[in-house]
C-alpha cells in the first residue's frame, strides 16, 4: 500500500492548477481504446484515478490523460497492464524511450496508418459482418481480411508454418469465454505473428475476461452497432470514413396474422417440461447476413430482432458450459439455459413474422 501511496503522490505533483475536465468517453477517443477497457484500468487495476463529478461522472485531468496515453502505447507493445498499473509517469515514459532505442527489425515494424488493416478473424459471423456494405462503407481504406475461420484451434492449424509479414489483427469474435481462452489465443497469435489481438465476446466470466486483458488483449463485449465496430476496429489502423416484396421462404410455415403463433405455444409448453429443446434454426452467420439485409422497416426490425436471437442463443450456450462446470450450480443453470432455449424458439418464430412482413428471405 505504501509503494501504491508513492505512485499516486508522484502523479499528484505533476497535476496541472486546472481542474479534471475530460470525461471517459473522451478519454478513450483520445487514447483510442475502448470505453469500457479504460474502466477496467482504473476500476481494476488502479492505474488511473479520476476524480468524481457531483453529477457522478468521472473526470480525468490533462496528466491523467497523458498517463492513459502513454499506458496504451505501453499494453499495444505486449505490456501487461497489471505490471504497469503502479509504475508512475516518469518509469512509464523510461519504459518508451527503452522501446524507442530498440532496433527492431523492418519486417517485424508494424504498417503504417494509411495501409488497410490485415485482419485474420476467427468466427464466420463476425467474418460476414465485416463484408456488410453498411460496415465496409464506413472506412477511408477497406481493411483486408486475410483468412476467416471457425475456432482458435482451427486458425492456429491453418497458419502452420506461417512465413508471410505478420498481420496487424487476430480478431476472435466469439459467444461465451471459457477457462482455455488464453491459451488458445496466444497460440492463434503466435502462428498468425499478430501485432495485435482482439476479442469480442457475449458473455464471460470476469476472471477469464481479465486473464485475457493481462494478457495483453483488447477485449470488449461485443459492439451491437456497426458504427461502433468500426470505431474500435479503425483504434488499431486507418480512420473510419467521417461520419417489390419478393416471395418468402416463411410462408405457410405456422405463423398466423391472428391470434396466437401454434409455436410460441409449443415452447412455452416446452420450457415447462422435460422434453428436448429443438435445435438452433439459424447459425450465427446465417443471422449476420440476415441482419445486414435492406429493409424498409424505419426501426430496423429484422436487424434487431436478429441481433437479439444471436444473444439469447449465445447465452443459450453460456449457461450449459456453466452446468457442466459446477455440479451445485447444475439445476439454477439448467434451468437458465431452459428459459433461454425457449426465448430462443419465441425469436425464431419472431424473425420468420419479420421475414414475411418484409418479404425477406430467411436464412
């Protein structure tokens, strides 16, 4: 305590008369990082200490500010942030010289900004997603995705001996974190020899979430909107770019314009008893490229209804790793996943009314 007391002393001295005025949001512009990760720091790991505005929000100085500058840079460069958490400003900044002195090999340097992002993804969903033309249109400079695939193991075979210039992200996008996620991305980046790693995620225990920050990680929960994909993803590389019905595959398939749908009968007298829930209709991929459909609805219906159906069946997923984890813990998230599973069915039923109201084909 009294080595953390020195550190916050250190910061102290070097404050400016001014008083904090910059909040979180944009702090982490500034930084480019995400919102949420610039919390983690201060609420985690004590790196940054805000003072707090009688209306409740956090207020950063101009030090402080530097100080998360300097701490981003520092974690971009394979850093810990646990390690650097009570190294005051002066070690931070010695720590970059110490960087700046280093020769460091021209293959090995990372591209320069105006170069288009090389980007190994793993998830076919977040592969598609990124092929949205709502989401391309939104960069100055198209990143390329050089190889998309379905797990971490898989992508870490297919790199093999990998002897090309290391791509700037391994993007894993994935539903639910589990206890092997560190290892099996530090093996994905090692074979990709990835300048960075990325990971975003539905749901995750805290514990793996900050074993994957210490490790040097980027990760958020995933961004629902596209804009604020592309936001983060553009932190790493170039700037994003300043900001007749046709027959459906839904018809006569049970859902009715009147009344109550046969199928949300079926599952809610699923979820009361014992029997099986039905299988997933649609794959994550499937309802990305569904959500990234033109529609005429002004509310986007077809995207949000999609979107929220990836959710309840990612966490569908995430409470049966859960029962599987904890024999105490097995009937609570039995249960859990059950209620999912039968949210998940009242969606899918949901997206095939949505499907026939738009004319749009289902996935």
């Amino acid at each position: 305590m009294a080595h953390s007391a020195a550190n916050l002393n250190t910061r102290t001295r070097h404050e400016p008369s001014a008083p904090p005025s910059f909040r979180s949001g944009a702090v982490a512009r500034m930084a480019g990082m995400p919102v949420s990760t610039l919390r983690i720091w201060e609420q985690r790991y004590q790196a940054v200490g805000p003072t707090t505005a009688p209306s409740g929000h956090r207020l950063y100085s101009a030090s402080d500010v530097e100080r998360v500058a300097v701490l981003r840079q520092l974690t971009q460069r394979g850093h810990a942030i646990g390690s650097l958490a009570r190294l005051n400003v002066e070690q931070l900044q010695e720590l970059i010289r110490t960087h700046a002195s280093a020769k460091t090999p021209e293959s090995s340097r990372a591209p320069k900004r105006s170069a288009p992002l090389r980007i190994v993804v793993v998830g076919q969903a977040m592969a598609r997603r990124l092929g949205r033309p709502a989401v391309i249109n939104r960069w100055s400079t198209r990143p390329q995705i050089v190889a998309a695939y379905d797990s971490l193991d898989q992508a870490t075979e297919a790199a093999g001996g990998f002897k090309g210039a290391p791509v700037d992200l391994l993007f894993w996008h994935v539903a639910s974190l589990q206890d092997d996620a560190v290892a099996g991305l530090e093996a994905a980046r090692d074979a990709w020899k990835a300048r960075e790693t990325l990971v975003a995620y539905r749901f995750a225990v805290a514990t793996v979430r900050d074993a994957l920050l210490s490790a040097g990680a980027s990760v958020v929960r995933e961004p629902a909107d596209d804009g604020a994909l592309v936001t983060w993803l553009s932190s790493f590389g170039p700037s994003p770019v300043p900001s007749g019905l046709a027959h459906s595959e839904a018809a006569g398939t049970g859902a009715s314009s009147h009344g109550i749908d046969r199928r949300l009968l079926d599952a809610l007298t699923l979820s009361a008893g014992t029997s099986a829930l039905p299988a997933r209709r649609f794959d994550d991929a499937a309802l990305t490229e569904f959500a990234g459909l033109p529609s005429s609805v002004a509310c986007e219906c077809p995207s949000h209804v999609a979107e929220l159906l990836m959710q309840i069946s990612s966490f569908e997923t995430y409470s049966a790793n859960c029962a599987n984890r904890d024999v105490a813990d097995t009937e609570l998230h039995g249960y859990l996943g059950r209620i999912a599973g039968t949210a998940r069915l009242l969606f899918e039923t949901a997206l095939e009314r949505v499907a026939v109201a738009e004319g749009l084909a289902l996935p």
